[in-house]
C-alpha cells in the first residue's frame, strides 16, 4: 500500500482553518471543498488515460482522454459527501457511486448501510473519499467491498490520517492483488482513547453539517 502525504503549502494553509474550533460550517465545508480539488490533483496522477487525436486551430496533434471505463469517485457517507464537489470538479467525467457505512462508537467496527454502485467494477480505477482515516475500520471495509465487486486499482483521499489507522488498512489489506493507495493533507500524532484523530479537526461530518 502506498502511502502519499501531500506537502504544499496551500494545503497546509487551508487545514489549519479546517482545524481551527471557530471556524463555522459554511467555511469548513467551503475549504474541504477546495482542499479536496488540491488532494484530487495529487491522488489523479495514475488516472488511465488513452491517445485521441485532436486537430488545433493550427495542426493536427494527438492528445490523452481518459479511458475507458470511466473512473469511478466513492464517497463514504455522510462526511464523504462533503468531499465530493471537490473532486468532480477535476474529474467531470467521472462515474458517482455511494457507500453508506456507519461505525459503532464502543466497537469501532463498520457496517454497512447503504450502496449505490455498479454490481460490476472490473476494469474500473475507484477513488474512495472518507475526511478521516482514524481507526482504518471503516475505509478497510469500504476498499474490500469494491475489490468484491471487482474494482481493480483504489484511491483513498482523506483530509486527515493517523497512524494506526494506516497500519490497520497495511494490516488487513496485505494480501488483496490490488494496488491500493491514500493520499492524505496530514499524517497527525495519534487517536485518543475515543477513536478521534490527535490533534484532528473533531467530527468531519458534524462540522460540515452540524450534529444531527
């Protein structure tokens, strides 16, 4: 599993306002969004392409589009959702799918609640969103949920990762045959006792939208 933490000084910037406890809804779901699109950058950089030929106002020339099937972006409900316009916004293309998953608070242990995806995924590049790679329990459940399906290259973007979670997805992970990776604005110090990402930014989805 490969491992990118993306080190810009606009995405430092802008997660620090993230994190700041004043920062109010609207503002933190405006800078996730536009966080998003800078992490979306980074996590495309293996996106399939193929040649077309194209003609410019000047001269016949070849180019890339993306290839067929088309990428597939997976938010993770809810908080993932507050990722999603981001990342459309650099892949307009590409197909939507939605996994609802919950994690219980005592066990930390994820179900799932809700699909929205293709029954089959062979061929298709996923790009999974989840703000929080905290316990792994949950992004580890998602990623193997669309290998079943046949998903054959995965991309998780979360805003924030803790190590424990990295080395449980390492852990379960191991011996899936799919390239898996994370791109991620920050490796931050440890989870508490509650299973909240130190220093973090709190609860992604009660800050994007409030606790309900």
């Amino acid at each position: 599993m490969r491992v990118h933490v993306a080190d810009h000084p606009l995405i430092a910037h802008k997660l620090t306002a993230l994190r700041d406890k004043h920062t109010d809804s609207p503002t933190f779901r405006r800078l996730a969004d536009e966080l998003v699109t800078l992490l979306a950058y980074e996590a495309t950089r293996d996106v399939r392409v193929q040649p077309v030929d194209i003609e410019t106002p000047v001269a016949p020339t070849t180019g890339v589009r993306l290839s067929t099937p088309k990428p597939l972006v997976v938010p993770i409900l809810r908080a993932g959702l507050g990722m999603l316009d981001g990342m459309v916004r650099l892949l307009p293309t590409a197909e939507v799918g939605f996994l609802g998953m919950v994690r219980d608070e005592e066990t930390l242990t994820a179900t799932t609640y809700a699909t929205r995806l293709p029954d089959d995924l062979s061929g298709r590049q996923c790009y999974v969103l989840d703000p929080m790679l905290a316990t792994g329990g949950t992004l580890a459940a998602a990623i193997r949920f669309l290998v079943d399906r046949g998903a054959d290259d995965i991309t998780a973007i979360c805003l924030l990762s803790a190590p424990e979670g990295v080395a449980r997805l390492e852990s379960e992970l191991s011996e899936l045959q799919v390239p898996v990776s994370v791109v991620t604005a920050a490796m931050d110090s440890h989870l508490n006792e509650l299973g909240y990402i130190v220093p973090g930014l709190g609860d992604a989805g009660d800050r994007l939208y409030g606790v309900v």
